[in-house]
C-alpha cells in the first residue's frame, strides 16, 4: 500500500477518485480528473520547501539501491564480505551489465520492513562495509571496470564496536583510495547522503544527485539539537543546510541533478531508474573521451577546489 506524506493528501484523494472513476467505466470523468491530478502534481512539488524534499529523500516507498540494480543490471553477481571481518549488509555490491557495459555498482541498502531494516542496519555501514566497498572498487580498478556509486545511508553507523574497529579510518582509507582509483567512477546520490557515511562512497569523476535527494554533513535534527537544543527546530534546519540537489549544483559541490519524475522516484520507480542508468552511461562515454591523466587532472581538480570562500 502506498504511503502518502501530508502535503500529498490531495493526491492521494484526486487518485482514490481515479480509481473509483475507472472502476465504473467512467472514461471521462476519469480522464478529468487525471488532467486534475496533473495539475495538482505541477502545483505542489514545483514549490516545494527544503524540508519536504528531506522527506521525499527518505520517503519510504522510494527506489533503494537494489531496487536500481535489480532494474538496470544484467546477469549480476553479488560480490559478499571485506576479506577481514565480515560481510555488511548496509552495503551491497554487483558485477553485472548496464546496457552492454560490464559495470561494477558499489551501493548503500537502507532495506523494507522491520525484519529486513535490522538485517540491513537502517543503511548505516559498518567498518567492514566500506572495507568490502573499497575492495570491490580495487577488483574493478584491476579490470579496467566503470564504478558506478549509489549513496543512501543516514551516516556511518556510530556504535562501539564500529569504532573498535576503526570507522573513522575505514572511511578516511576510502577517501583517499577513490581519489586515486585508475578507472571511471561516477557516484549518485539516491536519496539521503549523510556525512562521513555518505562521502565515503561519494569521490568519484562525476557526483550527481537525484532530484529529491538531500546531501549533507549533519541530519536536520542533529544540527537542531546542537544549535537549539530542540530537534523539533529539525525544519527550520532543513531550510537553512542548503541540502537540496538544487542548492549543492548552484555552490558547485555536485556536478549535475538528474531529472528524476516530478511526483517522484516513489511514484514512478521505472522512470527513475531509466533517468539515472542513462546518466550513468552518458557520463561513461563522455569520460571515456578523457585520457587517464586528463581525467586523472579534473579529479584532482575538483577536490581541490571544494570548500572555497571569499571575503566580502
């Protein structure tokens, strides 16, 4: 059953009365009432406030990770452990086909349903996580295989035995490895990129976001908490990050937002994933024009350039 946020109530209602219209074999009234809904749609999520587009990022009918690869990859194989510890299910990993490319797709799983949310940690990875994504961006390095990174994760997990075994150097370790990676890498934001978790997936030749998705160093809530003391100040925080595909593109922190539907990846799966696989393979032969050191040189380029600022 589909879950409707509260500024999608006039949707859900305006759809019920579809569904009652064709149900009575009322082909024009339902075909007012879908020029109604199109209307409505073109209405409420072309003004939408910073807040509501958090919501959508973590609404919970929108594509995951697998979702996508289970829409775009060709014979895939999953690619299980970290060869040191054990195998985290927050990330997954796939050798398999895009169209004709033979891709390596690297992606963070927050998973459905109770059983399936635990088994997968909410999305929030554990060392061993980034440890098996580095190792699968090594094996793709090694044969000359395009990257293509799925961020979706609230932040690294933060428990005790995570930091026992080194979180916070898993996720430097990858920072550093990515940024030197012999081979194309191109990194989406799906829906929530948080923090340290969500960068440590994220050092790529092309970074884009989905239309809805939210990038950022802190939840809404933990920047209200800090500077309020309120977490229920987490809207007016929202608003204030500049956490939006939007705003990111316009400080020139990502490089391009993919056109995901208007009413969203939730209420359109199959055109969201068809809009990100053409982005995907767009930006492979676009990259493809580039030499290792050419490409090499606007990696290089645009890490260095991010956190700039003038004085005014």
């Amino acid at each position: 059953m589909a879950t409707y946020l509260a500024f999608e109530e006039k949707l859900k209602t305006i759809e019920e009365e579809i569904i009652v219209a064709k149900s009575k074999a009322d082909d024009h009234a339902a075909e007012i009432l879908q020029s109604k809904y199109d209307k409505e749609v073109e209405k409420t999520f072309k003004n939408l406030s910073d807040y509501q587009k958090l919501q959508l990022a973590r609404h919970p009918d929108r594509p995951y990770a697998l979702d996508y690869i289970r829409a775009l990859l060709t014979d895939a194989y999953e690619i299980h452990g970290d060869r040191h510890f054990s195998d985290d299910n927050a990330i997954v990993c796939y050798i398999g086909y895009i169209g004709t490319e033979k891709v390596m797709v690297i992606g963070e799983q927050k998973g459905r349903g109770t059983k399936n949310k635990l088994m997968r940690n909410f999305g929030m990875p554990n060392p061993e996580g980034y440890r098996k994504a580095l190792r699968c961006a090594k094996m793709a390095e090694k044969f000359g295989l395009p990257i293509l990174m799925l961020v979706d994760t609230p932040g690294a997990y933060p428990g005790i035995g995570a930091e026992e075994r080194n979180q916070s150097e898993a996720i430097a370790k990858n920072l550093f490895e990515f940024s030197d990676l012999n081979t194309i890498t191109v990194s989406v934001v799906i829906g929530e990129g948080g923090s340290g978790g969500a960068l440590a997936i994220s050092v790529a030749d092309k970074l884009a976001m989905m239309r809805y998705s939210v990038y950022a160093v802190i939840s809404p809530e933990g920047c209200a908490a800090i500077l309020w003391n309120d977490p229920a100040q987490a809207e007016t925080a929202a608003n204030s990050l500049k956490i939006t595909a939007e705003s990111l593109k316009e400080l020139d922190l990502i490089d391009d937002v993919i056109n995901e539907p208007l009413v969203g990846g939730h209420r359109r799966k199959e055109e969201a994933c068809k809009a990100l696989g053409d982005y995907f393979l767009e930006q492979l032969q676009e990259l493809r024009q580039l030499t290792p050191e050419e490409r090499y040189e606007k990696r290089y380029e645009k890490l260095m350039k991010l956190g700039q600022f003038t004085d005014k």
